[in-house]
C-alpha cells in the first residue's frame, strides 16, 4: 500500500490506493485515542446542553408554528434506541416545556444562552483539532455565528423537512406513484431523502464549525462517508437492542439511560470520523504510513517568524491590506501547523493583531518603527518557558552568567538599531504599484 508510488498503475489501482490510505491514516488517529476523548467530552456536555438548546430551538420555532415538530424530530433521531428512544423523547420534550425565558429573567436567560454557546465552543474545539488548527475565533465572531446556527438552523430545517413533505403529498406526485417505473424511483427516492438530510446537515457542520476554510467537495465527501455510516450504525444498534434484552436485567432503571449514553458516544465519533476524513482530503499530503511530527528549530523559528511579521508589515505599509492564514501560507510555503503556531506567537507577544470578521486577516499591532526585531527575537526564544520552570533552574555559575550577559549585550546593541520600518522600506518595493 505504501511501498508502490500513489499513481502507479491503472486508473483503478490509484483509487483503491488512494481510499485505503485515507482509512488507514483515519483509523489510526481513532486508534489513538485523541477522537475518542474529545467524543467522550461532548457527551458530558451534550447532557448538560442538550435541554437549553432544545428551548432555545423550541422558542423560535414557536414563532413560526412548528414547534409542536421537535418531538418527532428527536424521535427520528433517538430511533435506533427503540422503545427507549421515545421515552427519552418524551422526557426531554417535558423539560424543554418546564423552561419558561419569561420566568427565567436576564441572569437565567444569560447562564441558557452561555451553556448553548459554551456547547457549540467546545464541538468547534474538537474540529478544530481535527483540522490541526489552534486558534478559535474571535470572541465577536463566535458569538455572532453560534447565535446565527441556534435561531436560524432549526427554521432552516423544518422549511427543508415542510418543503419535502409538500412535495411528497403533492397531486402530481401521488399521480406519477400510480406509474410502475415512476412509482418505484419515487419510493427509492423517498428513502433516500432521511440520508440527504443528515448528508446535508454534516456538510453545512464541516463546512461552518471549523476556524478554517474547509472545501464543499471536502465537506460533502466526509458528510456522505460519515453520513450513511450514522444510518447503517443506527439500523445494528436498534437490531442489537431488538435482539438482546439482558441489559435491562443488568441495568435496571438506569438501561435508558446508558443506552442514550452510548448512542450519543457513537453519533460523535462518527461526526468527528467525517470530519478527519474531510481533512485528509482536502490535505493529501498529510496522508503518510506514519504519524508526521513536525519539528522547527530554534533558528529556523526566528527566521520564519521575522519572515512573517516582515511579509504582514509590507502589505499594510504599501497598499494599506491585512493579508490572509491562505496568503502567508503561499508566500512561506510552510505547513499550515506550524504557520499556525508562529502566528499565534506573534499575537501573544502583542506584535500582530487580526481581525474579527471571516476570514481572519492579520496587521501590525503597533507603528512599524515600534516593532523592534531585537524584541521579536527575544520573544521567540523566550517563547513557552513558564515562570516555574526558569525559578528551579539554578543561576549560581558566575562563568556562565558572565558569558550569557556578554552575548545578550552584544546581540541587543546589534539588533536594537533595526526596527521593522527600516526593513520593510529596504526590501523590493513591488508593492508600490
């Protein structure tokens, strides 16, 4: 699988070799635990959220007149527990009606809107993990954006869900079921349409939840991976479930509840599985036989970040534009993590700013003729010590002390005379026109 070049042989032949990588680097990030911890994570916090996103939903959808449709939508979604679906259905929908926003005040309101939001934070941390990608977004952005998946996702949904079964009942369409060839590819069609929902659903979730621009052909092929895998995982649960009543012996009064435990375990991993996949698609080169573990040198991370920062300050000093993640991975030529990195660094030493709305674009934090490159330097090196770590290292050799006070002298005389409009206004002025 490894051993033969990706494009050698037939047409066929590169396909196969092509999808048995993409499972292979997929399974072996799930064998590494990290996805199942992130899965086990949002279970706990799905428990906590689930209640006041549902009110959230009910409430809005309460203003359109189909709130009495979020039942059996948790319904279809809770099918594979079989008969203890419903009962979970029954229960959660009691809850949801016992939240009055009226009654709850500005600080109750406040801690439904926080537990929904912090939700949502912490599915897009998991992708973003998935994605290789450290950085959230700004606090602005985020709050605006979930807000606009709470109130205007369900509304989209249930139109989606009213537009089908308009179609479904339509005159015509009843009419052309009487039609034998017509009335079987209408009926395949129909059972079809529960896979193009959720298909649908995780492409619009791969898309918009990661802090990073993610392709639609990405996003759809991890969506119709991850998508049938959720239908097909759901019909053997609810077989196992039919076929097995020794649980309920073991479990007693807390069966239900350990089973809509595990379904929701098995929901995340599969969504978190779509999404790996929608990564390695969309960034082929990270499909290796082993794990790639990338390492920066001291040396090689004070010439990239002043190579960074240098490329941000000439585009804001000549034509007045901050520059995109997209730009400076072009013009670096870096992996994407370790841009990332860098660029996180520069914004924790308060050298770069970005801004809020998407995507994000990054510009100096101060006057250029502020920005001293000694100082830059010093960051980097100085970067991820922790106050702790330098206390227990003893500085008792005078020799040492001497030596290292004589090359930090040196170096700062040096460096302290070039600041970053100096560079910029040296480099080739390309931009002036």
């Amino acid at each position: 699988m490894w051993e033969q070049p990706l494009n050698d042989g037939s047409g066929f032949l590169v396909k196969v070799r092509k999808i048995t990588r993409l499972l292979y680097v997929v399974v072996r990030d799930l064998a590494d635990g990290q996805l199942t911890l992130r899965a086990m994570s949002l279970v706990y916090t799905t428990l906590l959220s689930l209640v006041p996103l549902l009110a959230l939903s009910f409430s809005v959808l309460k203003g359109f007149g189909v709130h009495n449709q979020i039942e059996p939508l948790l319904k279809n979604v809770l099918l594979p527990l079989g008969e203890q679906g419903v009962e979970i259905s029954q229960r959660i929908i009691e809850f949801v009606n016992n939240v009055k926003v009226g009654v709850l005040g500005s600080l109750g309101l406040f801690l439904l809107l926080y537990t929904v939001i912090s939700l949502i934070q912490k599915i897009e941390r998991a992708f973003n993990f998935t994605w290789h990608v450290s950085q959230t977004r700004p606090f602005a952005q985020r709050f605006s954006d979930y807000l606009s998946v709470i109130f205007v996702g369900p509304v989209l949904i249930f139109t989606a869900i009213g537009i089908t079964a308009s179609v479904s009942s339509a005159s015509i369409v009843q009419e052309l079921q009487t039609i034998s060839v017509v009335g079987d590819i209408i009926t395949y069609a129909g059972k079809a349409i529960p896979y193009l929902l959720v298909i649908a659903a995780f492409t619009f979730i791969y898309i918009f939840i990661p802090n990073t621009r993610v392709k639609f052909k990405s996003a759809l092929i991890g969506a119709i991976i991850a998508g049938i895998l959720w239908e097909t995982t759901g019909w053997f649960f609810a077989s196992f479930l039919v076929h097995s009543t020794k649980y309920t012996a073991i479990y007693s009064a807390f069966a239900t509840l350990m089973l809509f435990l595990i379904w929701l375990y098995v929901s995340w991993i599969i969504l978190l599985i779509g999404a790996s996949i929608a990564f390695y698609f969309q960034n082929p080169e990270h499909i290796r036989a082993k794990k790639i573990t990338y390492h920066i040198s001291t040396r090689a991370k004070e010439y990239l970040t002043t190579q960074i920062l240098l490329e941000i300050c000439k585009r804001y000093y000549y034509l007045k534009e901050e520059v995109t993640f997209d730009e400076l991975a072009k013009l670096t030529n870096v992996p994407s993590i370790i841009l990332d990195k860098v660029i996180a660094s520069l914004e924790s030493g308060q050298f770069v700013i970005h801004t809020c709305e998407a995507p994000v674009r990054y510009y100096p934090a101060k006057p250029l003729d502020k920005i001293n490159l000694y100082d830059l330097l010093q960051h980097v090196k100085n970067d991820g010590d922790e106050f702790h770590t330098n206390e227990r290292i003893e500085h008792n050799n005078p020799e040492i002390a001497r030596l290292f006070g004589v090359m930090d002298v040196a170096v700062e005389d040096t460096l302290k005379q070039n600041n970053f409009l100096q560079l910029v206004t040296e480099c080739d002025k390309k931009y002036d026109n």
